[in-house]
C-alpha cells in the first residue's frame, strides 16, 4: 500500500510552485513526477511536442489531451482552433454560411475556424479559459470565446479536459479548454533569449500576399528568481469567398393556393388565364436561391507580457496580460432570386413592374408559386422557368473593431509542508463595435432555375431577355445603415488551499471559493433610407447614385459549367447613405444587458491506494454555484408599419432576474495497471449556462415576412450526468494507444424553435425564440494512436504519425413541434477522424495532416423557411514544412486545404436540396523563422 511521507509532501510543495494557476497546479506537478520517469533525449520540433503533450496525459488523474508548441513562438498551425481540431474528440465551427454571415460577427468562415466544439456539443458547452480564467469576448453577442482573436505564437500549451474535478471553473458540459501562455522562469537559460518570425500569405482565391509577423523575447534572471517575457504578433490578411446559398425549400400551407402552378400562358403577359388549377400542390421550392461574395481585410495585433517572481521554494507570483485587436473591412455582394415577389399577381398588369412606376416594387407571398416550366422529383421544385422574378442586388460595406484584454495576477505560496495556498485575480474585456451600411438595387427578369444536376455544388440560375449588368435594368430601392456596440467585461477573484495529510489513503484535501462577475451589453443603432420616405424619391433611378465595378472577374470560377449570373450591378453603399440615408437612431428593441453575479465553492479530495497491489490515485469532491441573471432590454409595444420594411417601433424597457444553485459532485480514478498501462475513469454532474444573448429580453423582427427573433429571460441552464472511461498505453515517450467511451445524458438543453405569436398588437407568422425544452444521451468511444518510427533503418528512422477517430451516437428529443421526428444532437458528427504523418530527421520537418468531419444537423428547423439543415462532410488536408539552416534559422512552407475543398449544408435531409456551396481556395505560408 502507498504511503505519503512529509519528504514526498514536500517535494509536491516545491513542484506545485511550478504551476501558475490553481487549475493547471496538479496537472503541472504530475506532468513534472512523469517526466522525471522517463528518459531524457534531447529531441525538437514535432517530437518535442508530441513528448510533452504525452508527458502531461500521462501525469493527470483526469482524462485529457495537450497540445505543447514545438518551440518558443512556433505553434502547429496558424490558428489556435485549427490545432485544437487534431484532438480525439474536437471539431473546430466554421460559423459562415448565412447570407449575412459577414456581418453578424462571424467573419471566419471556412478560413480557419473560430470556436471549438468538444464530443460533438454545441460551442457554448465547450469552457474556454486563459491560464485558468474565464475570457470576455465581443466577437460574439453569445458566451462563447472567439479563437481566431489569439495569436498562436504566444501560446505555449493547449490542454482539453474531457473529465472535470470539483476545482475546476464549470460551464463546459462538453469539456474545458485551457490555453496557457508562455511564463519567463520556464526558460531553459538565464540571461535574454527568444524568437521571431516574417512570413508571407498567399490566399489563392483572393490572389492576395500580406504580411504576418511575430517576436518574442525572454529574459530570466541570474539567480532565476526573477523574468520578464514580451511577445507581440501582427497580421495582414485578404479574403475572399465565393458562396452559393438558399433559404431552403418551402410550401407555405394549406389555405395559401399553395405548391407549384405551371401556367405556360404566362409567357406572353400581359395577358392570360387562371384555371385555379394546382399542378404540384404538395410540392416544395426554393425561397431566394442566391449567389454571394465575401472579400475582407482584416488586421490582427497581439501583446503578451508576463512578470514572474520566485524569492523562495515557498513563494511564486506572477502578473500576465494579453491585448489583441482583430480589424475586419468587409464587403459582401448579394444577387437573391426572389421568387415570392413578382409584379402583380395579374399578369396583365405586370407593365406594373416598370422601373419608372413606384408601385412596380413587386408584390409578396403570392402564392402558388407560378412558372411557365417546371419539373418536380420527390416533391421537391428542381427545374423552374419563372418569369418576371424580383432580384435585389445587396452592397455591403461592414467595419468591425475588436478588442480583447485580459489581466490577472496569481500567488502561489506554500507557508510551511502541510499547506498551499493559491490567490488569482483576473479582469477581462471584450469589445466590438460594427458598423454597417448597404444599398439595395431592383430589377425584374425572367429567371431559369436548375437544380438537376449542380457543378461542383453550383446549380443554374440564370436569367433571360434581361441584361442584369446594365445599370438601366436597376432602381433603387433603399438602404441600411446599421451600427452594433458589444461590450463583454469578467471580472473574477479565487482562493484555493491544499492540505496535505500523513494517510494511507488520502492524500491532501483541497478547497476554494470563486467570485465571477460577468456582464454583456449590446447597443444597436439603426437608420434605414426607404424610396418614397424621409424625402428619398419614390422612383429612384440608379443614375442617382455612385456605382462600384464588380472586384472579380472569376467569380465561382470553381464551378464552370455552371450557368450562374458571375457578375451584376452594384452601388456604393456610402454614396447613398451620404446623399439619401437618415441618422441613425437608437434601437432599444434590438438592445440588452445580462449581468451575472456567480458564487461558487467547492471541496474535493486526492486519493492514492493500493488495489491488489494495482496503484490507484484520484479525487472526489462537489462544487456548489449560486447564479444570479438580470436581463435588462424593451419590448416592442408598438409598431407602427408604413409598407414593407418600412417601421416605427414603440419600446418599454423592462429587467427580469432569476436566480438557480447547481451542486455538482465529481469523481476521477487512474488505475496504473503497469508502469506503461494506465486504465481511468471519470463520473460527474456538469452544468453549462444559456448564452448571454439568448437570455436577453430582445425581440427583432422583419416586417417583410412577418417573422421575429427573441430572447428568452427565462431560460434555466442545462445539466448532465456523464461517465468516462480510458484505457491508455504508453509504449514510449512519444507512443501512446488508447480507447475511451463515453456517455452524457443531458437535460433541459436550450435549441431554438418557431412558432406564431402575436407581439405589440400584430400577428407574427413565425417567432424564433430560444427554449428549454430538448434532452439528449450522447454515447461515444475515442480511438487514439501516435508513434515514431525510430527503430527503422535511416533515413526512415525519421518518420512518425499520429491517428485518432471519434464515434457518437445520440438520441435526442426536441420536444413539442418534432414529435415523430428522430435527430442526432445539434452539432454532432457520426464519425470524425484525424490522420498526420510527418517526417523530422536532422534540418528538414515535413508535416501532412488530415482531417475528416461527418455530416451533421446544424438546426432542427431553420426560422420560417424549412425544415431541418444540415452541414455536409467536410474534409481538409494540411501540408506544414520547415528546414533548419543552422542553430538560428529556418525557412518554413505551409499549405492549408491543400486539396481545395469546398463546405456544403443542405436542406431536409436531402443531399440534392442545396442550402449553402462555399468555396475559400487554399492558403500558402513562406517564411523565415529565427531564435537567439
């Protein structure tokens, strides 16, 4: 049996003051009694990395997984997200995919990821920390921490927690992240040392080269009791994407002269008949298939500081601060074929359409859908020939700012060889402020629809008899000039003490209590233009305004044999808004505050026995959160509608507050089956919290189509019960094999629905709102394996790979409006699997990673339009090279999607009904990287 002396005690004392946070402080102690096991050889760059990652696996009693930067400054990949995506179990979320996915925050798309999901669960179920605190972000108006804000060369380890204790910071039913900055007493020399690195991005569809460069310098004392580290990272980046979308498949029901009416005399309007005959009443079809452009330039800066002091064994003290900023300038360029607004429903009045006639605007919701060709599959609309369709060319222009801080100190202090006391403080603040402005143009042409047989994702749609490049086709119809203020602030203070006892079988006990305050305000402004209102003329010709040229010339080139409108008139956005637009107003119906006062404490304690003869360590413990909410916004009261998109809204302010206690026990064992085997075991009760903005008391709403979005004040957070377990072998220092199974069962999760609703006198036909109302079991096994392949002959001996695949299951009920309706869980990927080889022998390092995510449902039902939406497979090959010129120097060449692939979602589990084609091209990277 195991026994704990004093002596052992305190050689833990003295390896804990290693740690710089309470969180990370047993994993940095046990990651240090590993690595003191195994043999020391001196390796660099991918093995290196691979080595300490094993090392601090293998040393936790939880289960996790790490990530160690090859070297100072120099992290796998451009992204912290993308790095994170090679874990057992982690997928990274690309969040574009709307046809107002620029201007909604979500600027990332495709290019590199922005948030990280963990066991297939939603973003806001994964807890992000900074060296063990909580961090505000404005780049979302949710909870979740936006990755694609930090620079990875100031990053020196990631780890995933898949199992919690009672000590750690809850939130994460999925799983917590922890990103650990560099600290300067980890320095292996005194004295001044550090890297830098220049290189060069080439985006292949923007056709595009800007800069990105890093530097960091160290410098530890003599006597290495004092150090002070600085890093600093700036980047220049243009983007481009090339986006097919749709709102989805629609019927509008019964009672609407719904489905599809094929009436063939409707080619020769004005003129022609109406039999009152449905051709496909059940029929479903498109609503405002588009083609979209995306291209931004976006500005990133980073500042990392950390000042450690250690006068003693007994005493370690650190402050640490981290500034990014993060500038986007977007334009998006939008060409909706609206199928739902046409001239007149009578087709001899369709001269109405004329651009000189203020009331040729278009008409809504006529239904049934009325085409002069069609063909219909499996009830759905795959060829059409429409006439007199409305398009509406959108410009625009979007300015966004971000800034993320986030201070903190932390004392770790060891008064005498029975305790350790941990004091950290950390503050936090997100902020973003977007600017946006638009003009909306409008043409009517006869539009072809073809859906048969799409190229590389494309569909045709195309018009006939109408050039829509010829600005004299257009008139202007109004514009938006919107604004959005986000500021998120955290501000947390935490005490932590260890005693360590003299017991056969526990070995210390530990408690703690944390304070969170965390507060997220939103402020909109808004100040729409509209023809015919607020002295804009009712026929505004496109003469009026500035127009801009189309900025591409191969737009979709990806799909050739597409026959795809590739270009169209645009205006400038600014020209209208400085001659025609209004000043923007306040707009309390789309502003909130939630504030939040959490309370947390917690007692756990460290086990080590003796099960025949089969070491066992652990913990148990509960933690205990008291959270109180208030949701402060105004609620529409009244509204005032002069015509389609054109509103006064009347609001009253209002504050809800709610307050819940959630007690969460926990339980991890490692058994050490053999001095390579370890077997564990994980049993808790998680919790993760509504986001912010879904706890607002918010409504907007769109006049056009009658439909709204709203918060939900009232939202409880969601629990789950979850067991895990891992089997583990660590063949050598940097080979490993495991498989692990889990299972969560959770409750009460929040999913959005639709239903009508009458708010401030008016009947909604469809008000999308956040409820509490869904549960799940998520079943799952990981399989992981990594190796180097040493024992071959050179140069062979220099080769190595890493393998893992993750399967989960799950049953889910979405409550009322879904009965009959079976579902995998939101976010969720069947099958997900990861392959890297690499190749690292005296200067040359060649890395090529695969990544490979199954289909899964993006949303049950997507707002008023259709039905269940889903992202397609997706798959990415990555290419990442270095060659050593000496000691100091290397030149590195990086490729991602080296393979050009492109991301799909489609409709009602139907493959073949297209909702978004997106198409990023690949990324090159030349540089040269430099220590001292």
């Amino acid at each position: 049996m195991m026994k704990f002396t004093k002596s052992q005690i305190a050689l833990s004392v003295a390896l804990s003051l290693m740690g710089s946070t309470a969180m990370a402080q047993e994993e940095s102690t046990a990651k240090d009694v590993a690595q003191d096991d195994i043999e020391v050889i001196a390796v660099s760059g991918v093995r290196l990395s691979l080595k300490e990652a094993i090392a601090t696996k293998r040393g936790s009693d939880k289960i996790l997984d790490s990530i160690a930067a090859e070297d100072m400054g120099k992290f796998p990949d451009e992204n912290v997200a993308q790095s994170l995506q090679r874990v057992p179990g982690i997928s990274i979320d690309r969040p574009r995919g709307s046809p107002n996915g620029g201007t909604n925050g979500s600027t990332d798309g495709r290019l590199g990821g922005q948030y990280v999901q963990i066991r297939g669960l939603p973003v806001d179920f994964t807890q992000v920390t900074l060296n063990g605190r909580s961090l505000a972000s404005g780049r979302s108006i949710g909870r979740q921490f936006s990755l694609d804000v930090l620079p990875s060369e100031l990053i020196g380890q990631l780890d995933v927690y898949k199992t919690v204790s009672a000590d750690q910071l809850e939130g994460g039913i999925g799983g917590n992240a922890d990103i650990k900055t560099r600290k300067p007493l980890d320095a292996a020399e005194v004295g001044f040392s550090g890297a830098w690195s220049a290189e060069g991005v080439y985006s292949e569809l923007a056709d595009s080269t800007d800069p990105r460069l890093s530097g960091i310098v160290n410098w530890k004392s003599d006597d290495e009791k004092f150090g002070v580290l600085v890093g600093v990272t700036y980047s220049e980046r243009q983007t481009r994407e090339d986006e097919y979308f749709s709102w989805g498949n629609v019927n509008f029901g019964p009672g609407t002269g719904d489905g599809v009416e094929i009436r063939p005399d409707l080619a020769t309007v004005p003129g022609g008949t109406n039999d009152g005959s449905i051709d496909y009443p059940n029929s479903l079809y498109p609503i405002e298939p588009l083609t979209q452009y995306y291209g931004d330039e976006r500005t990133r800066t980073g500042l990392n500081a950390v000042i450690e002091f250690q006068p003693s064994d007994e005493l370690n003290i650190t402050f640490d601060g981290l500034y990014a900023t993060f500038d986007v300038d977007e334009t998006a360029l939008q060409l909706p074929a609206r199928f739902q607004f046409r001239g007149p429903q009578d087709p001899s009045l369709w001269v109405a359409a004329d651009l000189n006639d203020p009331n040729g605007r278009g008409v809504g919701g006529i239904f049934p859908f009325l085409v002069t060709e069609a063909v219909v599959e499996n009830d759905n609309l795959v060829y059409a020939v429409a006439p007199q369709t409305q398009f509406r060319s959108v410009s625009e222009l979007t300015k966004m700012e971000s800034d993320t801080l986030a201070v903190g100190t932390h004392v770790n202090w060891a008064p005498n060889e029975d305790w350790i006391l941990d004091f950290d403080l950390g503050y936090s603040k997100g902020e973003q402020s977007r600017d946006l402005k638009s003009v909306l143009l409008q043409a009517f042409a006869d539009v072809v629809y073809d859906a048969r047989n799409p190229d590389n994702g494309i569909p045709d749609l195309y018009v006939t008899g109408t050039d829509l490049n010829d600005p004299d086709n257009y008139r202007v119809a109004f514009g938006n000039s919107n604004a959005r203020d986000v500021k998120d602030t955290s501000l947390s203070f935490s005490v932590d003490a260890k005693y360590f006892l003299d017991n056969d079988y526990i070995t210390s006990l530990e408690t703690g209590v944390r304070y969170t305050q965390r507060s997220k305000e939103i402020k909109a402004y808004v100040g729409n233009s509209f023809t015919g209102s607020n002295g804009v003329p009712a026929v505004l010709p496109t003469s009026a305004i500035n127009l801009l040229d189309f900025p591409v010339d191969d737009f979709l080139g990806e799909a050739p044999n597409a026959n795809v409108i590739r270009s169209f008139v645009i205006g400038d956005p600014v020209d209208f808004h400085n001659k025609y637009g209004v000043e923007r107003q306040f707009d309390s119906i789309s502003s909130f505050k939630v504030e939040e006062d959490i309370a947390a404490a917690y007692v756990k304690a460290n086990m080590a026995f003796d099960v025949a003869d089969i070491p066992v360590k652990g913990n148990v413990g509960v933690r205990a959160v008291t959270t109180d909410v208030e949701a402060t916004g105004a609620l529409p009261v009244e509204i005032i509608i002069r015509s389609a998109g054109d509103y006064d809204v009347v609001g009253e302010t209002s504050s809800t507050g709610s307050s819940y206690t959630n007690v969460l026990p926990s339980l991890s064992l490692n058994a050490e089956l053999t001095d390579e085997v370890y077997l564990r075991f994980g049993a808790s009760k998680t919790v993760t919290r509504p986001t912010l903005s879904q706890l607002s008391p918010r409504f907007t709403f769109s006049t056009t189509t009658l439909t709204g979005s709203a918060g939900n004040p009232a939202l409880e957070p969601f629990e789950s019960d979850s067991l895990d377990l891992s089997l583990e072998w660590y063949f050598n220092d940097t080979g490993l094999a495991s498989v692990a199974l889990f299972q969560k069962d959770i409750d009460g999760f929040v999913f959005n629905s639709s239903s009508p609703e009458t708010i401030a006198g008016i009947d909604w036909a469809s008000v999308d709102r956040p409820r509490n109302a869904a549960s799940a079991t998520i079943n799952g096994a990981e399989l992981s394996f990594q190796t180097t392949f040493d024992f071959l002959p050179a140069p062979f001996d220099g080769l190595g790979m890493l393998a893992n695949y993750t399967y989960t299951d799950s049953d889910t009920d979405f409550g009322d409006g879904f009965e009959g309706q079976t579902f995998s869980y939101t976010g969720l990927s069947k099958n997900v699997y990861n392959l890297v080889g690499y190749y690292e022998k005296g200067p040359a390092s060649v890395r090529l990673s695969y990544n490979y995510r199954e289909k899964y449902l993006l949303e049950p039902s997507f707002g008023f339009f259709a039905g269940p939406r889903h992202v397609n497979d997706y798959q990415q090959l990555d290419l990442s090279t270095s060659y050593k010129i000496n000691d100091n120097y290397s030149l590195t060449f990086n490729v991602t999607n080296l393979t050009n692939e492109r991301f799909d979602r489609y409709f009602n589990n139907d493959e073949s009904i297209i909702a978004t084609t997106n198409f990023t091209g690949r990324q090159y990277f030349v540089g040269i990287r430099g220590t001292f």
